[in-house]
C-alpha cells in the first residue's frame, strides 16, 4: 500500500510463505489495483519507512519513540491520535494539511471528523480492528465534487503505536493529497479500504528513567522561610484557670448604675 519502487503496495491478500523475508515480523507487501506513481504519496511511504525503522521486529514502536525531527518530509500531512473508545481515537498532535482540509484546528477532534457521514462507520470500524488487531489500515479517499469544486484523491495512513504502559492506545497517522490542497472544508469518501495485521513482539512498558539524585547528601534544610514571622506558642488554658475566671464572673453585679440623674 506504500508506493514505492522498493515498497509495492499493502494488501489485506493472503501471503505464501515464499513471499516471507528473513524477519518474521516484516511482509512483502503485493501490489494492487491501486498502485500509484512512485512519486505519488510519497508522504506515506515515508512515515511507513520510519515507522517499520522504530519497530524492528516488535509489532510497533512506542509513542515515547516518535521523534517528529526524523520524518520532517511528511510531518505536515502527519498526526498523532489517541485512544478514548474501541471506535474512537481523537486527534491529539496535527499537522497543516489536516488543518487546512476541514479549514480550522482538527486537534480534540475525531479521526471519522475528517470523512463524509456515510464512510464514518466504516472508519470507526477500521479503527476498533487496529486497536484490536493490532493492524496497520490504508485507506484511499475521494472528495465530493461540488459547484467549483473538483474531487480530489488522497491516502489516509495509520499505523498503531503503543503508550507507556504497554497498551495499544496511540495512532499515528498520515493524511496524504494528491495535488493540490481541495477548497476548505473537505470530507472524504473511502473508495477502497485495506487491513494488514502486524506480527512481532507484543509491546512491553516503557521504563521511565528515574530522577537526578545527587551523589552527596544535601544538607538538611529548616523548614522556616526568610521573611517568616515567628510563630507564636500556642499554651491551652489549664481548666483551674477556666473555672477561676467563672467563678470572678459569677460574684460581679450585671448592672452597675453610671450616672445618677435623680439628685
């Protein structure tokens, strides 16, 4: 499905085992009907490239590995998506084109946000069986062709990746135009869908690095601040003198006469 003169295009075809290379976990992709130009989608062949690079013989790489500075030639057309629901994945990191076809910022947004009412099952589906798999999904896309408005092909990439703790929660992704950019704002229709189920070692978690702790203790620190008023001592009363003031209370008059306009 990644068109290039060395990568023939994915394909959701059964493999024979002569078609197998030496790595268990890396199929040789069979060309299809869709084949296109190798010059065509050319931003999905090279996040396909790097994302089969980070791998290496696991089933995917994890999201803490996805390093945007490596992939700069397709970064624009490239998102990161998360996991909220087995159909759901919502666009967490986008790039241009993705902003740029539906005319604002795409970020919290659905993935199915990108795709005409009627495709959006299709996709939701599509999605469920990545997570589910785990699978990689291609999907070539048509526009609506409208009042001044031609329709334009494209290819949506998305390849799973794994999060910290070792689940399949996160998406990256590609949205790939042929030619120019369609007038804003554009849905897609999906005229062919592929599924390929990748096969390597499970993702495992991720170990975080521990915190910078020094090699020589710090030297134990009041805890009082500069400009800190002292506290003042808190001394209860003993109940003595509780009941002493009672009784002091108890002897005086309630009214005392202060002035005297009688005399």
């Amino acid at each position: 499905m990644i068109d290039r003169p060395d990568v023939p295009s994915l394909s959701s075809d059964s493999f024979s085992s002569d078609e197998l290379p030496s790595v268990d976990n890396v199929v040789e992709l069979q060309n299809t009907t869709c084949a296109q130009s190798s010059t065509t989608f050319q931003a999905c062949a090279d996040l396909y490239d790097y994302w089969q690079h980070l791998r290496g013989t696991r089933q995917m790489p994890a999201r803490s590995e996805f390093d945007p500075r490596d992939i700069t030639s397709a970064l624009s057309a490239t998102f990161v998506a998360e996991k909220v629901a087995p159909r759901v994945a919502r666009i967490r990191v986008s790039g241009s084109v993705l902003n740029d076809t539906l005319g604002m910022d795409v970020r919290g947004m659905p993935i199915t946000a990108l795709f005409d009412p009627m495709a959006r099952d299709t996709v939701a589906e599509a999605i469920n069986d990545l997570f589910a798999g785990p699978s990689m999904v291609v999907l070539d896309l048509t526009s609506r062709r409208g009042f001044q408005r031609k329709a334009s092909h494209a290819r949506m990439l998305l390849l799973p990746m794994s999060d910290a703790a070792g689940n399949i929660t996160r998406v990256v992704g590609c949205l790939d135009i042929e030619g120019e950019l369609p007038k804003t704002p554009c849905r897609f229709k999906v005229s062919s869908l592929r599924q390929t189920e990748v096969t390597g070692e499970a993702p495992k978690a991720v170990q975080i690095e521990t915190p910078f702790e020094p090699t020589m203790p710090m030297p134990e620190t009041t805890r009082s601040f500069a400009f800190a008023e002292n506290t003042v001592p808190f001394h209860q009363k003993r109940h003595d003198d509780v009941s002493r003031n009672v009784n002091e209370l108890e002897g005086r008059a309630n009214l005392r006469l202060v002035v005297d306009n009688d005399v």
